[in-house]
C-alpha cells in the first residue's frame, strides 16, 4: 500500500515549509549584508584618506 501526503494536507505541508525556507534565504540575505558591508567600507575609507593625504601633501 502506498502512502503518501497529497490533497489539501500535503498543500499546506509543502506550503509550510517553503515559507519557513524563504523566511531563512532572506534572513541570510540580511545578516549577510550587515555584516560584509563593513569589510567593504572600511577599508574604503583607508583608501580616500591615502589619496586625500597624497592630494594634500602635492598641493
């Protein structure tokens, strides 16, 4: 006998868990822009105040 969860109940099953899987996918999303922003502005900031301190330092 084969067993299987279909009709409404497994609609509700499958509906379930891919809400739970794109509440995680933007979960991720979020945490990892909070937390790679920084590695990219930092030293973005180290690189204009070189060329701020070069452009000073010629004038």
């Amino acid at each position: 006998m084969e067993h299987s969860v279909g009709g409404p109940l497994g609609t509700l099953i499958a509906g379930l868990g891919m809400g739970a899987f794109y509440c995680a996918l933007i979960w991720i999303n979020m945490l990892l822009g909070l937390f790679l922003t920084p590695l990219f502005l930092i030293p973005l900031t180290w690189i204009q105040d070189a060329l701020k301190a070069r452009k000073q330092a010629s004038a």
